[in-house]
C-alpha cells in the first residue's frame, strides 16, 4: 500500500493553536499537517493515576482538539515511549518533515536528538523552532561571550535587546488551518490514557490587576498574581503575546518573567544545577536530613503557621504563593538544615507549574547555593515574614482552620536554629 505523504507538527510544551511559532511554520509545509500529541511513557511512568498535570495536558489537548474538528482535521494522541511512538508512525506515513518547538531540558534535548537522528535515517527532515521564550540559548551573552550568572545585567542586557525589537513578531495562522490534514482520530479518554481525574485543577490566569502587581505581589492573602505559571509551563499562553502586552503595562511584573528566562538560560548553559550546587564551594556543607523533620515539613505541621499554611496550601492545590515559597525553601535549608534537593524534589512532585529551571534555580536561590543567590547568612524568621506579609493572618487561618483553637509549638526554636545554620554553612564553604 502506498503510504501517505505527510508533515507532522508535533505538539509537546505549546498547548495551543495560537501563536506557536513551530504550528506557523508546519502549516507553510507543502503536505498536510498532522498535529500530533505524544504521552511519553518514559515521564508518565513515575506520576500517581490522579497527577492533575496530566489532567491540564488531556484538558488543554481536548481544546485544541475541538478547534481542529472545526477544520476537519484532528490531533493524533499517541502513548508509549516517544522512540517506539515515532518507529512505528514512520512505518505507518511517508513523513515527509516534522516540526517542533524547542524544548531546553536536558532530557528533552537528548530526546529530541535521537528522535532527529531516527527522522534523518528515514529521509523526514526535521525543523526546530524557538517558542517557550523571547531569547533562547546564548541570545543574551556578556561581552565575553560567557553566559550571564547575575540577574540585574542580565536583565539589563535582555530588555536592551527586547526594546530593539519590540513588540517581537506574533505568528497568527489562521490562514493557513485548511493546510491541516483531514483525519478524525479518536481522542483518548484520560483513563484510556492510564489516568484517572484529580480534584485538583489548574485555574484560569488572571491579569486584571497588573497595574497594582508590584504593591500586592508579596501579599499571599490577597491572592493577586496572575497564576501564569501553569499557562507558561504547557504553553496554553504564548509568551511572546504576554510580554508585548506587559513591556508597557508594569515593569515589576516583566522583570518576574525575564527570571524564568534567566532560570531557563543558567539550566541551558550549566545543566549541572539538576541535581549539583551550582556554587561548588558549598558542597562541603554537613546536612542534617533528617526524614522526621522532612516529614513535617512535607505535611506542614512545623508549627510556624506561615510555613504551615504553604505547605497545606501546595499539598490541596498543587499552587503556593511565592512570598511563601521562600520561606518555606528558606526553612527547610536553613532551619532544618536539609538539602535543597530534597524540597525540590518535592515541589516537583506536587507544583502544576512545576518546571525544572525555576524550580531548581529558585530552590537554590533560597538555600545560597545558586547563582545570584540569597547570602548563606540570611536566615528569613517565619514570623517576621508572617508579621510583614500576613499581618492579620487571613492567609494562615485560610490553610490552618484550627489556627484559633490553640496552635502548636515551633518544632525548632528560631534563633537557635539560625546560629546553627550559620555555623554550619560557615564551617563548610571551601575557601
Ligand atoms: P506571578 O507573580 O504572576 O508571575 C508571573 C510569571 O513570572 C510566573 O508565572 C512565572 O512564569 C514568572 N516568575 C515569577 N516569579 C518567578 C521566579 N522567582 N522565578 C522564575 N519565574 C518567575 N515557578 C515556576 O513556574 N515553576 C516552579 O517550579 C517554581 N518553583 C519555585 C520554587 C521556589 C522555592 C520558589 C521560591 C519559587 C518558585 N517558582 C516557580 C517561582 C514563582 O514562585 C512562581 O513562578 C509563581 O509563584 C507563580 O505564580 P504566578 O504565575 O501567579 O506568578
């Protein structure tokens, strides 16, 4: 039988129709396109049935889904582990070209460069486009050539580079969704995927209060953040759209998403920090780790009630307010004495917005291991931070209901607990 000549566009962190930069340059292929979607068992393996990102991705796809059905076509969602997945659609297809958008993980990369190199031996050219990002990869370089490892020139240098241009180009392709291929695949049900729901759901995001971003940001109670971080995470928003409309709008909140470009370029540039301290000489600190203390912290009975309450919050939403994901990353570090691999691990298992580069890059920004980060001597003391940032404690009574009816005692005395983790990471800097 004579295969069909088609072009895939291959749909991984860009959850949407709308400015992809990827789908724009798909649909200009002279064969029909089809969209595809590929649940990597090699990821899905390690979640619980009920992940609630898993969730978002069945979601947001069933959206686009929809969308496509308007034009005839339809998305082909495939399971399996992502090499066996394209093996067999190389059997099935004559592909002519594949496109995507980058993705700067490390297992993504090594994934992607197998994949190219399966799709090269077949014949099937393979196009990869900038997407996730205003500026990828060495876009933003110091004079030298070297990768930025401070954040304010950095900054400087990126909105230098953005100002130049901007607003950056939009890549709008309505126009071309008749390029679709025509096809009606069966759309999985999320437990024709091996899931099942979660009570757990990624909220709409929310940019109403932008004006007043930087004067109600830090204040968990208020709850006025724009709860982009899962949208960017699966790219069901472009960033390009969000910061042209930000750039006049509010300069705190770009400079919120210039650091996840930040993070993203330190993952790139030194893929190390997964897993090392990004400053060496403190890997001689002499951690305590210890599973019970970690336990509390987990479940969020330390008895501080601002790291209580964040740690209940992340536990029944998937979600914590930043101000709050300092303190407790803070707490854990520095009061606990436990390594930040071990909070970030699980924020990991539990954040909808994980995502690899901040998470690991703000985990070690609070433990003082990281580039540009929080001197080692700065302790935050949860109630200072409470009295600032929760002075009526709505936040907490919120997350702790039996707030009122007595609470329990801090399991780790403060100032204690501070001398001592100054004194430890004192004693295992390497000069
Ligand atoms: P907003 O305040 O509305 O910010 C808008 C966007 O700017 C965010 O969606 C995010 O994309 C970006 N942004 C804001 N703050 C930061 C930051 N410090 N670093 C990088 N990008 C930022 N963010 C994640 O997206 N994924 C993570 O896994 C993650 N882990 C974190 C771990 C710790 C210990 C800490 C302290 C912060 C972490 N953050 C992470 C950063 C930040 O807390 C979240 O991006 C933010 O709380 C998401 O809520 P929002 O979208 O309403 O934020």
């Amino acid at each position: 039988m004579v295969k069909q000549e088609v072009s895939f566009f291959w749909f991984r962190r860009d959850l949407r129709l709308e400015d992809n930069v990827g789908l724009f340059q798909a649909l200009k292929s002279k064969y029909p396109v089809i969209p595809l979607f590929i649940f990597d068992d090699s990821i899905l393996d390690s979640l619980p049935k009920n992940d609630a990102r898993v969730g978002f991705i069945h979601e947001s796809l069933s959206k686009i889904n929809q969308q496509l059905q308007e034009t005839g076509s339809s998305v082909l969602v495939k399971k399996g582990k992502t090499i066996d997945v394209w093996q067999s659609l190389i059997q099935e297809f004559d592909a002519k070209e594949v496109f995507f958008n980058k993705d700067y993980e490390p297992y993504a990369i090594q994934r992607d460069t197998i994949i190219c190199e399966i799709l090269e031996a077949n014949n099937t050219i393979s196009y990869s486009f900038k997407d996730q990002v205003i500026f990828e990869e060495k876009e933003i370089i110091k004079a030298d050539g070297l990768p930025y490892t401070v954040y304010t020139p950095f900054k400087n240098k990126w909105l230098e580079k953005y100002k130049s241009m901007a607003p950056v180009p939009e890549y709008d392709a309505t126009d071309m969704f008749s390029n679709f291929h025509k096809n009606s695949f069966t759309f999985p049900t999320l437990e024709q995927i091996g899931f099942e729901e979660s009570p757990i759901k990624v909220k709409p995001h929310n940019l109403k209060f932008i004006a007043n971003y930087h004067d109600i940001r830090d204040f968990p109670a208020l709850d006025k953040t724009s709860y982009l971080s899962p949208h960017l995470r699966f790219g069901t928003v472009s960033v390009r759209k969000l910061v042209n409309w930000a750039f006049h709008k509010n300069d705190v909140f770009l400079s919120e998403l210039i650091w996840r470009e930040f993070f993203m370029q330190i993952l790139f540039s030194f893929p190390k920090v997964v897993t090392q301290n990004f400053k060496s000489a403190y890997d001689g600190i002499q951690w305590r780790n210890n599973d019970d203390d970690f336990k509390r912290w987990c479940s969020g009975t330390t008895g501080y009630p601002m790291v209580d309450a964040g740690m209940r919050q992340l536990n029944e939403t998937g979600y914590m307010h930043n101000r709050v994901r300092m303190v407790v990353a803070s707490f854990l570090c520095k009061h606990l004495l436990i390594q930040w691999q071990w909070g970030e691990a699980y924020f990991a298992q539990k954040l909808l917005d994980y995502e690899l580069s901040a998470n690991v890059g703000n985990w070690q920004w609070a433990a003082g291991t990281g580039c540009d980060a929080a001197p080692y001597f700065r302790v935050f003391n949860p109630e200072i931070q409470q009295k600032k940032f929760d002075e009526k404690g709505s936040y907490i009574r919120k997350w702790i209901p039996e707030f009122d009816l007595g609470y329990g005692k801090p399991m780790v005395e403060h100032a204690m607990a501070r001398d001592r983790a100054i004194a430890t990471y004192k004693a295992g800097i390497l000069k």
